[in-house]
C-alpha cells in the first residue's frame, strides 16, 4: 500500500463526491485526509489515502474526460509539528494582483506558517481567510503593523488576531 494524493477537478454536477469516493472504496481505499470545494463553478477534491496505486488509477479512469484526475504516490507522511500559537488572519476589500503574495510574505518574514487558507471573490469583493502559526519569538506588534502597512497599501481590511481552540 502507498499513500496517495488524488486531486480531481471539473465543473461541477451532483455526484461527483460519491462517483469519486465510490470509485476509491471499491479499491479498499479508506480516506484519511481530504478537502474539497467550489472554485468560480468548478468542484476541486484533494484527498490523501493509503492505497495501491494502480488499482486506484485505474478505478477513478472512466471518470476522466469531464473531470481532471491525479494520482500521484507520496513519500512517507510528515507530520506537522506546530511551531506555536494558533492566529486567524483575515483579508477584504477590492480586488486586485498581489494579495495572498504580499500577506503571506509578511507572515513568513515573522517566521510564520500557513496552515489552512481560503479566498473568495464575490462581485468585486476578495476575501481571504487564513489559520497561521507564529513561532514565540514573532514579534506581534511589528508583524501587525507590516499588515497594516501592506494593507493600506494594496487598499484592503486585515485582521490577526490569536484563534480560539474551538475555531480550528
């Protein structure tokens, strides 16, 4: 067994979740980790599963054409370690290039990591959701004005702020 990541994407239509999962079941995949959404109408899967490779290839082939299909085997899992507290970072405002650049940079200049992130266009509205870690030595108060800087530069809103447990 290796462990896989399968990405699909195409429009979307109902029963692309149970086409997909069906498919791996019959394999005796069972999923261990997995995202899936829509982007601008198109239906994005990504999951992580133990599996063997050709069968599963195999299994999720007559789903190609409509849908874009990976399987692609992973090295060993690499769990990752915290490198400290949890922060819930949010961006909005007009849309424009450079927003997730220039935000995460700043984050990664403070040591920083992203763990989870989200963005979402609605009219000319851009609305980015992030979970960060910052390591103890990040310092809070220079990291919150270099988003605020970049910020007013790019005319967007941004927030950080600690995330409660019950948030993550």
């Amino acid at each position: 067994m290796s462990q896989l990541a399968v990405t699909v994407i195409g429009p979307d239509r109902p029963g692309i979740i149970a086409d997909v999962t069906e498919a791996l079941v019959g394999t005796g995949v069972n999923l261990e980790d997995s995202t899936m959404t829509l982007l601008r109408g198109h239906f994005a899967m990504m999951i992580v599963c133990a599996g063997p490779y050709d069968e599963v290839k195999a299994a999720l082939e007559p789903l190609r054409g409509e849908l874009v299909i990976t399987v692609r085997e992973m090295g060993p899992e690499h769990r990752h370690a915290a490198i400290g507290a949890p922060y819930l970072l949010s961006v909005h405002g007009a849309d424009r290039p450079g927003i997730v650049s220039a935000v995460t940079r700043m984050v990664a200049a403070a040591g920083g990591t992203v763990t989870d992130m989200s963005t979402r266009l609605s009219g000319g509205l851009y609305v980015l959701t992030a979970e960060v870690e910052l390591p103890p030595a990040a310092e809070l108060t220079t990291l919150n004005r270099a988003l605020e800087i970049t910020a007013e530069e790019l005319g967007v809103g941004v927030t950080l702020r600690p995330a409660e447990s019950d948030e993550l």
